[in-house]
C-alpha cells in the first residue's frame, strides 16, 4: 500500500471518474483481472440460453440439429436424444457452476480492490487536510469537513464497493447481448436498442433531478453535523448557560431541512424502478408478441424465441438494478463532487518551488515591515520592524487583540504577510522548507492542547526519538515531575481528549517539557501564565526559565511578571509597535509599557515614590 507523505497531485478541474482515477490506478491489476473474471461471467451468460434452446428444438420437439451445432455435437451424440439431453444438462449445470464461481471471484477482486481505494483516498484527504494552512480552517466548519473525511467518503465507498461491481458486469452483458443479437436477428436487436435507449433517457432524467437534491442533501448534512459538533465541543458552556433547548432546536432545523429533501429524493428515487419496470414489461411484451408471431408463421423456432426473450429480459436486469442503485450512485457523485473539491484546495501556505533546508538559528530573527490581514479587509499588522538576536529573549506585550499572537503566527509561517519580510539570518523564511523551518521552533501554546495519549506520548510529541530519560529530564525541569508520579500509572496515564482531567497549570507544564524535549533553537511562547493562580504560576514561569536558558525566545505576555528578565520589550498597540526597549528604559520613559506596568501593580501614576518602586523592581 502506498506511503501517505504527500497528497497525488490531481489535475485542475478533470472530470470526476478522471480525477479519482490515480487513486485506483496502483490496483489496476486487480481491476483488469476481475474484469477478466467477469468476461468469463459474461460469456457463460450469454451461452446458457442456447443449450435451452437445443432442449426445446432437438429433444422435445425432435427437430434436427443445424449449422452450427450440427458440425459441433458429435452424430453419435445428436443421434442419441437421452444423450444429448443428458450431456445439455451437463452443459448447463457447468456453465452454472463457471458463472457462479466467475462472479464471487470477479466480485471479490472488484470489491478488495474498491476497499483498498478508498482507503487510500480516506489517508490522503486526510494528509492533505493536514497540509492546508490555518486559513483553510478559518473558513471552514470542522463539523462539515469531518462529514466530508468519513460519510462523504463512505458513499464512495458504498457505491465503489457494492453497486460498481454489479453495474460493471450489467454493462459487460448488455453489450455484448445486444451485438450477438445483432448477428442473429436484427428485429430483435433494434427493439432491444430502442427499449434500452428509452429507459437510459428517463434514467437520466431521474438520475439528474436525484443528483441535485442529493447534493443539497450532502451539505446540509454537513452543516447539521457542524451544528452538532459545535455544541458538543462546548458542552459546558451550553449547559452553564441553559442553552440545551436552543442547540437542540437549531440542530432540529438543521435535521429536518436533511428530512425534507431525503423525502423529496425518496419520492424521485421511489417512482423510478416502476418506471422501469413498466418499459421493460412491455419491452418483452413487444418481444414476445412479435417473436409469436414470426414461430407461427415458423420464420424462427421456439428454442430461437426462448433465446431471444431470455437475451433481453437478461439485459433489462441491469437497467433495473441501475435504476436501484440511483440513490447510491447519485450520493456517491455528490459526495465525490464534494470529497474532489476539498483534495484541490490548495494550502495558502506552501513549500516554494526550489526552498531550501532551514538551520538552527546563528544570528538573528528580523521581521521588516511586516503588514498582515487575516481577511484582506482589517488590517491585524502594520509596518512592523524588529529584530530579536540569538540567545535573547523578546517579549511582545499589549492590550487583547494588539497583535501579538499574530507575530507568532507569522513566524511559524501558518500565514505568509502580504508585504514585508521574516528573515531568518538573513533569509526570507519563505524560501525554507516548511518541515525545516518549523523544526527550529518549539511552541508552548497558549491553550497546552495535549492529546488522547499517555502522558509520556505527550511530552516526546516534541520529538518522537527522545529516549525515556529525556523524557523524565524534561518533566523534571517543568516542574512535572512530581505531579506526573501521582498519576494512577505515572508517565504511562492516558489523558482525556485536550487534556481534560489535568489543571490548567498542570496542562501548561506538559506542553513546557513537550517543548523542552523539542531542543529547537528559537523558542515561542504565546501567553504561558495566562488563567492560572499565583501558585501555578510561579511554578510555571520556574519551569519557563530553564526552558529558556540559552535559547532565543520571543514570548507574548499579558502578564509582565513573566517577562521581567527580557531583554527586550515590544509594545504593540493596534497592530503597530509603539515602544521597543530594554524594560528599565521604557519604564524611564514612562510611555505604554509604564502605564502597563502601573495598571498591573496597582502603582499610582506619575509619582517619584511609584518611578522609584518600579525601578527598584529590575534592580
Ligand atoms: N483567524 C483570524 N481571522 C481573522 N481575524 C483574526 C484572526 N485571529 C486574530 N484576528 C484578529 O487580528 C487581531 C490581532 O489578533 P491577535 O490574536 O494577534 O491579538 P493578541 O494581541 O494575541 O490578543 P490576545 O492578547 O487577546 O491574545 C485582532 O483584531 C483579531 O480580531
Ligand atoms: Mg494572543
């Protein structure tokens, strides 16, 4: 099976079977053999009617064999009618027994191979999902792209697995019926045309109307399960608020609009196979009453009628098994549709065309006149110029919404700025690999976000490799340690989803020693001590300074405690950097970060004795 490092490369806009195709192409093999298989089928189809026809002509009504069977069955065996009759029985039960075992294996082959196409496409969507950017996610409802990643994907796999089987193996027989006939009787041929063209039109009439309301049906099923998905997240909130009445409510409305058009395709879908139903009755009814005529005036023989009925009522089959299977192949287009428009989103945030290998940080970060809009209209970022040089640390501080988590992102590359520059010594980070460049970057949240693993999972998600006494050395030095042996099974306790089950210090803590393990040259850290009580805390910033010792790090605080040993303090304000400077200097100043300051420690404004304690706190 394939390895799933990067999503196949699917031309623009191709048709839906065109576009899928590189999914099923590694299982060609398996596909034309069971084609084979299904020749095979097939061709024992189309045989069995004619030793029928042999039974009725040459045993019971004694006629004499012709061409070509008589130059095939042996005299001794045509003049022998117990025989004869014996050795058509045979004939049929072996071509009973050939077909059966053609369509298991044929089917088999068919289906194994579906299956396995699909999970390919269920690991690639997947990492291509993970590819895109936060953009992506930003405009996304995580409930309707889940919906995508498993029913959507599931409806493929309904018709893949079950219908497409069925449907390749109709289509083999209808074919080839209708050109045998073609040899045989020409009448017969061009009725079976014109009755199977009638039915494919309606067909397709149906088909049509069904696929539209199936598409609508996809993506309110989407949004409803965005709805659902929504609301259990925030469970909490919902219930502290008593809002259960109100989310039950809109996922009702979101239920019953699904309701409504499941019901509108039921009625199209229900209509359809007494539709066809009815063209086919008649269709063999045209068959019967014109091939009675023609055996009365003997222009052809009964066993000929019986092969020729049998012929079209076996070619029919399929026509009603298509008109079952709308709902599924219906489904399947829209979801395909749907799955097809997600696998050609393409990240805003990419590797270039020639990037190279990031390296450990040398010399310096330098961000130079960065501006940067999340939705083009409001700017989030403007002009902003700093350096931060290796081994000091930088601290970003402002009122909620400055900016300052947006410097982070841009350093991480989860956006690229729409004009201006990360240089990371001396080079656009754009130029680097993703995978390298987020590789010199250790993260410490400021929502931990741990995972459903054990703790000790957690903490090497920094880095897989790192060996268990790492593992414990990190911990040690977050001041997890002691809390992490009070688990009921130490490192090896599986947390709860996002970490549920640990406080918020706690949870900070794992995602500190997640971060010591990662041994990445520049550190950041986006509001570390936000939500925890003055205990926490203390044990938390404890831990955050040995993280950063001899690592570069830019870190965003609301609280100024964390950050009194920076070296350098950038104050943003509206997007824009309005101070930059060593602590002690803007508080001289006495500009934002003073006021800051002030507010924080409660000092009264403007007073020598205040300037005095301020100061007397860096000394
Ligand atoms: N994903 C997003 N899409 C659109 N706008 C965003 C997005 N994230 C942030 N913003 C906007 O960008 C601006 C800067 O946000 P940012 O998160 O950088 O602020 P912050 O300084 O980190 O605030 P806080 O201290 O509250 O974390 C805000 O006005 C915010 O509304
Ligand atoms: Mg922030």
């Amino acid at each position: 099976m394939k390895q799933y490092t990067n999503t196949p490369v699917i031309p623009k806009k191709p048709g839906l079977i065109r576009s899928f195709w590189c999914y099923a192409q590694p299982y060609r093999r398996h596909i034309v053999l069971a084609l084979c298989i299904m020749l095979i089928d097939t061709i024992s189809s189309l045989a069995a009617p004619w030793p029928v026809k042999l039974i009725f002509d040459s045993v019971l009504l004694h006629k004499p064999l012709t061409a070509p069977w008589s130059q095939i069955i042996p005299t001794a065996v045509a003049q022998n009618i117990m025989l004869l009759f014996a050795v058509l029985c045979v004939v049929l039960l072996v071509l009973a027994i050939v077909s059966a075992l053609a369509t298991y294996y044929g089917m088999r082959l068919l289906t194994v191979a579906g299956q396995r196409v699909i999970f390919d496409l269920r690991c690639a969507l997947f990492t291509h999902l993970q590819q895109l950017s936060p953009s992506f996610y930003d405009r996304q409802r995580l409930g309707d792209l889940l919906t995508r990643l498993t029913s959507d994907v599931q409806t493929i796999q309904d018709l893949l697995v079950m219908a497409l089987p069925m449907l390749v193996l109709s289509v083999m027989i209808v074919a080839s019926m209708l050109i045998i006939l073609l040899f045989i009787n020409p009448i017969f041929s061009v009725l079976g045309v014109v009755i199977s063209l009638c039915i494919f039109f309606v067909l397709r009439i149906y088909l049509i109307s069904i696929k539209q309301v199936a598409r609508q049906a996809r993506r309110q099923e989407g949004q409803a399960n965005a709805v659902a998905q929504e609301n259990l997240l925030g469970i909490r909130v919902v219930q502290a608020f008593g809002m259960e009445a109100h989310s039950r409510q809109r996922y009702q409305e979101m239920a019953a609009h699904t309701l409504r058009l499941g019901e509108r395709s039921a009625d199209l879908q229900s209509g359809l196979p007494s539709v066809v139903g009815l063209m086919t009755d008649i269709g063999t009814l045209l068959v019967l009453g014109i091939g009675g005529l023609l055996v009365m005036r003997s222009w052809i023989s009964i066993g000929d009628l019986l092969v020729f009925s049998s012929y079209l009522s076996t070619m029919y089959k399929p026509l009603r098994q298509l008109s079952k299977f709308s709902n599924t192949l219906t489904r399947a287009s829209a979801s395909a549709e749907r799955v097809l428009d997600l696998l050609q989103t393409r990240s805003d945030v990419a590797d270039a065309r020639n990037a190279c290998e990031a390296l450990p940080l040398r010399h310096a970060i330098a961000f130079e006149h960065v501006h940067f809009s999340y939705d083009k209209e409001r700017s989030a970022l403007e002009d902003i110029t700093f350096q931060v040089r290796q081994g000091t640390m930088v601290a970003l501080v402002g009122h909620t919404g400055a900016g300052k988590s947006s410097i982070l992102h841009l350093l991480q590359r989860f956006y690229d700025p729409q004009r201006g520059a990360i240089l990371l010594d001396g080079q656009d980070i754009r130029q680097f690999t993703l995978a390298s460049l987020r590789q010199q970057i250790a993260l410490v949240p400021q929502d931990p976000m741990l995972f459903r693993a054990s703790v000790r999972e957690n903490i090497a998600y920094g880095r897989p490799q790192a060996t268990d006494e790492e593992i414990v050395a990190a911990a040690i030095a977050a001041n997890a340690h002691d809390f992490i042996s009070h688990l009921p099974q130490g490192y090896d306790t599986v947390l709860e989803e996002r970490g549920v089950g640990l406080s918020g210090g706690e949870r900070q803590r794992i995602a500190i020693a997640r971060a010591m393990v990662r041994q990445a040259s520049l550190l950041l850290l986006d509001e570390p001590t936000v939500g925890l009580d003055a205990q926490s805390e203390e044990k938390v910033v404890q831990a955050l300074e040995r993280l950063m010792a001899g690592r570069t790090t830019l870190i965003s605080a609301h609280r100024l405690s964390t950050i009194q040993r920076a070296d350098c303090i950038i104050v943003i304000d509206k997007g824009r950097i309005v101070e930059m400077g060593r602590p002690a200097d803007l508080l001289a100043q006495h500009g934002y970060y003073y006021r800051l300051y002030a507010l924080q420690f409660h000092l009264q404004d403007q007073t020598q004795t205040t300037s005095m304690k301020v100061l007397r706190r860096y000394s």
